[in-house]
C-alpha cells in the first residue's frame, strides 16, 4: 500500500474513532406550550411574544434561541424546537405587548429530549 493511502487511511480511522466517541446528544424534539395571563387584571395576554432559549440565561453568551411565538387571543403558546446538542435546560423570555402589564419574565425549565411540556399558566 503507497504511504500517501496509509496515511489516508489512518486519518480516516482516527476521526471517526474520535467523532463516535464525542459526548453529544442527538437532535431531540422538545415543545413548550401554556398560557399568559395579565397578573393585574386575570386576564388572557394576546400578542405577547414568548421565545425559546436553551443554554445559559436568554441573551448570554452560550445561548442559542430556539424559536419564538405570540399568544393568540385565549393567551396561548406553543413552540416547538427542532434540538440541541447539550443540556437539558431551556428559558422561556415572555414579552408583554400590554401596557397593563408586567413588561417581561424569564422562566427555566428542565426539558429532556422529545418531550411535550406544559409550563401552565404564567402570570405576567
């Protein structure tokens, strides 16, 4: 065998032995629904805006977002997520449109992979 193919053939073995033994987590489906509601009033929160982050706190570095919707006319959200390669734990970021209203709220969740959660009723 030309030294040129060893070589070859020996990087070939050596990146999926080291890829294979990676600690990474597949893609996993998660979805996160519930309800707003206006603290003040009891009221459903239409048109606020809930987003998805996983990692450390929404915005911070190591943070990714992972999607985002707004509460239709009852209050309700549903969002879900294609993956993540680490961890466990997402923040939802809800953001008022309501001058009534708390202007924001951050909520933590640990989700594992491929489930359906429901995070309630969160009053803003």
């Amino acid at each position: 065998m030309p030294k040129q193919l060893k070589h070859s053939v020996l990087s070939l073995l050596l990146a999926i032995v080291v890829f294979t033994s990676c600690d990474k987590r597949p893609f996993a489906h998660v979805e996160l629904y519930g309800s707003i509601v206006n603290a003040r009033t009891n009221t459903a929160l239409q048109g606020a805006t809930v987003e998805l982050w996983v990692g450390s706190y929404p915005g911070d570095n190591g943070s990714t977002k992972f999607g985002s919707a707004t509460t239709d006319s009852n209050g309700n959200f549903d969002i879900q997520s294609g993956a993540q390669w680490n961890g466990d734990d997402y923040s939802l970021l809800i953001i008022s449109n309501n001058i009534n209203a708390s202007t924001s709220v951050t909520k933590q969740y640990h989700v594992t992979r491929h489930q359906k959660f429901n995070v309630g009723t969160i009053y803003l």
